[in-house]
C-alpha cells in the first residue's frame, strides 16, 4: 500500500498542530530528532488515514503531503 501521508521529516518543528487536528488520532510526534534536533510528526497507521488533509491545511510550514487513493471504477 502507498503511503497516505508524507512528512518531510528534516523540516517538520514538531509543532504538534497536526496531532491535535486529526480526526483518526493516528499523528504523533516520533521519539527520534531530525537534524535540527526537533521531534517530526509521523503516521503510526497508514492504513487508518482517511486522506482528509487536515494534518496538510493546518501545518504552518508545509511539510506534509497527503495523497488520496484512486477510486475504482465499477462496471
């Protein structure tokens, strides 16, 4: 499965915005730093995500791409 959401991990300040606005509460901030010694949010289910983009509308710095899953066709 792809990933839903994507953060870019190097950029995120660990604001933890994007925690709060989750409506599946599956953001939390990762128990690593990135390179300039913030803890980045990360997705713990991916499979959980409903592509609904708040994490994305909300992050002041941009840092989260979310993708939606192509819907299938029926006959």
């Amino acid at each position: 499965m792809e990933p839903r959401v994507v953060f870019n991990e190097e950029y995120c300040k660990g604001c933890g915005l994007c925690v709060s606005v989750c409506p599946k509460g599956i953001i939390s901030l990762a128990e690593h730093l990135n390179g300039k010694g913030y803890r980045p949010a990360a997705v713990m289910e991916q499979e959980a995500c409903i592509s609904c983009a708040a994490c994305g509308r909300v992050c002041p710095d941009g840092v989260i791409t979310v993708y939606r899953p192509d819907k299938q066709k029926t006959a």
